[in-house]
C-alpha cells in the first residue's frame, strides 16, 4: 500500500497512541520548549511542567526532535521523532495506583470516547471499538481473541498486553501493545505503540510502530498525583497535526480522571 498524498494525512487520526504531549493557555495548540521529559525518576522535573491543580494540562509540542533519558522508562519513545505532543497536569485521586493502573487497562471502556475535531470544529468520537485480545497471532481483524480488560496487575506486570482499536477516521481495526516500562509504589508508565499499519480504505496512513505513545502516573504528595502524556510521530512529518494529537491527548487524559471527552473547552480549538 502506498501512503496518503500529505493534504489526506493531514486528515488523519490517531487511535489510543495519542494518547500524547509548554504553555497555560486552554486555547492554545502548544510552543516549542526544552526537549521533552517524562517523570522517569522520583523527585524528577518534567518537561513540560506539571500545570497547577485548577489549571489545563500544560502543553509542549516539538518539531524533528530526540527524546534522551532513562532507556527503560522510555521504552521505544527514547530515539529521534518528527512531531512529539506532550501534556502534563496535577490532579486529586484519594485512591490507590493500582485503581489508576485499572483505568489505564480498561481499553474497552475508551470506545466513544469524545475528542475535539479541528477540522469539523465539534466533537466527535475518537474510538468506536475497543477491545484487549489475547495476542497478536489471532485474527484480532475479525474480532477473534477477544479477553477481559487487563487488571492493574497485569499492566504493572510489565508483560506485552495487545488491543485492538477502531479509529473513527481510518478504516478497520488497529492492533496496539501496551507495556509497563516502570513499575513503583507511586509511579506507573506506560508504553503504547501501533503494531499494525493504520489504513484509509486502501491507503496506508502509518506503517507499524510509527505511532508511539508514554502514560506517567505518579504520586505527589498525599491525594495529589502527576500525570504525564506523550505522544510521538515517527516518518513522515504531519504539518499542522499537532493540534489534533493535543486534543486525542486531551481526550485520554479526561478518560484517565473520570471525567467525559467534551467536559471542558478543547485544548486546541
């Protein structure tokens, strides 16, 4: 399959992997800042910085930039990238991890989920299935395989987890793995990657692992927690995608706190 003139890319969108990810500004798409970095490490700054409590995700965007660091924590998000989305924000969770490592399984529970579509300017679904499976030799196409989603257990196990997604812009399903590449007390990332090429009719949209995606979850102190969204291009650059991986960002993190896709104003309009 050959890939999509640019113009129809422009169009396209990211499944679960964007799930992600410096400005304040619950308008604004984001600015080119320091080079990204996750929370890999306790006590470590994130880049962006987590926003205030009350406040919008803080949100960075980088253009053919490489993303260094811890090699476990990153997982295959360290190395180069053409486009990187990232968000980060504070908020109240008077449960465990382990409640926020359930959330972070339950890929079935994202089918509907609301994003802020900046070319039909509303929101529309992101997801329209979803489904753990149980690996990647089934015929996850035809919805073979299907299994429960994964416990907060199995996610912290560190074990390769497989998902299949519909996106509402391409066209069948989707095959993800998902990893935990740091597992503590209080902190949990989590590594996304497409490993099935994403279509549109029969135009390739992204060849596999070309859509890469990090979750952080830590504690901060007491009820408050960090949470930490990256989102990574691989191949061809995508001008102007860079809203629409902010708002697929913005979508999961809503998902992750309990609160609806069009709960608030979209972050980049």
């Amino acid at each position: 399959m050959g890939r999509l003139p640019r113009v129809l890319l422009l169009a396209a969108t990211l499944a679960f992997a964007t799930l992600a990810f410096a400005t304040h500004s619950e308008g604004a798409a984001g600015v080119e800042a320091a080079a990204p970095r996750p929370p890999c490490g306790a006590g470590a700054l994130p880049v962006p910085a987590y926003a205030g409590e009350d406040a919008p995700p803080s949100v960075a965007v980088w253009h053919d930039v490489e993303l260094a660091g811890d090699a476990a924590c990153l997982g295959r998000l360290r190395g180069e990238a053409q486009l990187m989305v990232a968000i980060a924000s504070r908020f109240r969770h008077d449960g465990s991890l382990d409640e926020l490592a359930a959330r972070l399984g339950a890929v079935s529970r994202t089918a509907g989920l609301l994003y802020w579509s900046t070319g039909e300017q509303k929101w529309r679904h992101l997801i329209t299935r979803s489904a753990a499976v149980t690996g990647p030799d089934v015929d996850w196409r035809t919805g073979a395989g299907q299994r429960p989603d994964f416990s907060a257990a199995e996610l912290r196990s560190g074990a390769t987890l497989w998902f299949v997604q519909n996106d509402s812009r391409s066209t069948g399903a989707n095959l993800y793995s998902a990893r935990a590449t740091l597992s503590e007390p209080d902190r949990l990332a989590v590594e996304v990657v497409n490993e099935s090429a994403i279509t549109f009719v029969v135009m390739t949209l992204f060849e596999a692992q070309e859509l890469l995606a990090l979750h952080v979850v830590e504690r901060l102190d007491g009820d408050l927690w960090g949470y930490y969204g990256l989102a990574a291009v691989r191949g061809e650059p995508l001008e102007g995608y860079e809203k629409s991986l902010v708002n697929r960002a913005a979508a999961f993190h809503r998902f992750l706190l309990g609160k609806a896709g069009d709960a608030g104003p979209p972050l980049a309009p």
